[in-house]
C-alpha cells in the first residue's frame, strides 16, 4: 500500500480517537468503515461517491446491497 494512504489512514485514525465522530466529516467517517473492507488502497473517492449518489450518510447506511 502506498505510504501517503497508510499516513492518511493513521492521521484520519488519531483524530477520530481525540475527537470522536464529531471531529470527522461524513466522507471521513465512511473512509474508516471502508478500511477493513477495502484494506489495500485509497478509499476516499469510494466514500465522496457514495455520498453523492445517496446523500447523506444516513441514507448510504440505509441503501440496498443491490445499489
């Protein structure tokens, strides 16, 4: 995996611990639940996606499998 992703994910990580959710945008709060589905590679853009297709997180966590 490449080192600016890795750094990313440590960085996105360290925040959520000192702040909790609160201290995250959506897409950064989908990053972290795409991390161990996705655990090689650059997650962000599938997050951005998803939240333009659907939204609102709320509505990423309420869609089908099928979408």
């Amino acid at each position: 995996m490449d080192e600016s992703v890795l750094g990313h994910r440590q960085r996105l990580r360290e925040r959520f611990l000192k702040a909790g959710v609160d201290g995250l945008q959506d897409y950064e709060i989908l990053e972290m639940i795409l991390f161990s589905a996705h655990p090689r590679g650059d997650v962000k853009p599938i997050a951005k996606q998803l939240l333009l297709q659907f939204k609102t997180i709320g509505h990423v966590f309420k869609a089908s499998p099928e979408e």
